[in-house]
C-alpha cells in the first residue's frame, strides 16, 4: 500500500518530514515524533505527537496511541486517541478503545474496543465558515421523502 503525498491521503505542509520506520524495526518506550510517521516496524510502549502516524499493514504497535491523526492497516493492542481523526483501514486489526471527532471504520476492519466520538479541537469551532457537525438531526421514517 503507497502513502505518497499524491495519493492525497493526508496533507502534507511544505517543510513538514515525513518518517518511515520500516519492517524489521523494533522500538520500546516512548516514541514522540513532529510531521508524518508511516509505521511498519514493531514498537512497543507508548506513542505521543499531535502530528499524524500511519501504521502500514506490516505495522504492529502494542501502545497507547496519541496523535492528530491516525490511519491504522496493521495491528494495534492499546488506546487510540486522535484529535482530529481515526481511520480504520480494511485489513487492520485493533484491539482497544477508539477516541476522536471523525472516526472512520472500513468494511474488513477487524476492531475489538469501544468507539468514542469527540468534539473537535476548541479553536476549530470558533473559526469563521466551520461548522460543528458532531450533533446532526434525524429525521424519523415518517418524514423521509417516498
């Protein structure tokens, strides 16, 4: 699976580095990081940033994660808490709750946890031209169009 900048997954700002921590790569302890990690290696213990972390589909993470945004294909054993977003990818396997505005669960994700949708970032609120979409109203059966 490609993650390049073109295939417009996340954005990527000028001068923001991208990490890729490749298969066959082990880490334990705290692993903190600015930019964007694309994680396919092992790490065990804990993950913190406010950036995003992608954890390809070799990736295997046994941590709490704590980021921006997270895009899982690989497996992790822990909490995921994003800021921004959680993508769970089709082939992923996570087992752990899930917390963030804008959770997004594939069809063929494997997710053993509980999901939790946040309000997003305070100052993203109070920003001219967004709106909070984290409440929308229902409409009953009687009031959708025949």
């Amino acid at each position: 699976m490609s993650w390049r900048k073109k295939d417009k997954l996340l954005p990527v700002k000028d001068g923001e580095h991208t990490t890729y921590i490749e298969e066959g790569s082990e880490i334990d302890g705290k692993f903190t990081f600015t930019g964007t990690v694309v994680m396919n290696g092992r790490l065990r213990g804990e993950i913190a940033s406010n950036d995003n972390l992608i954890i390809g589909e070799k990736g295997v993470v046994n941590a709490n994660v704590r980021a921006g945004v997270v895009v899982i294909s690989g497996e992790v054993v822990g909490d995921v808490v994003a800021t921004d977003r959680v993508e769970l990818r089709e082939k992923c396997r996570v087992y752990g709750d899930v917390s963030a505005p804008v959770v997004i669960i594939a069809e063929g994700a494997l997710f053993e946890g509980q999901c939790r949708m946040t309000k997003g970032r305070p100052a993203e609120a109070n920003q001219p031209g967004v709106r909070d979409l984290s409440v929308v109203p229902l409409k009953q059966r009687s009031e959708l169009p025949r």
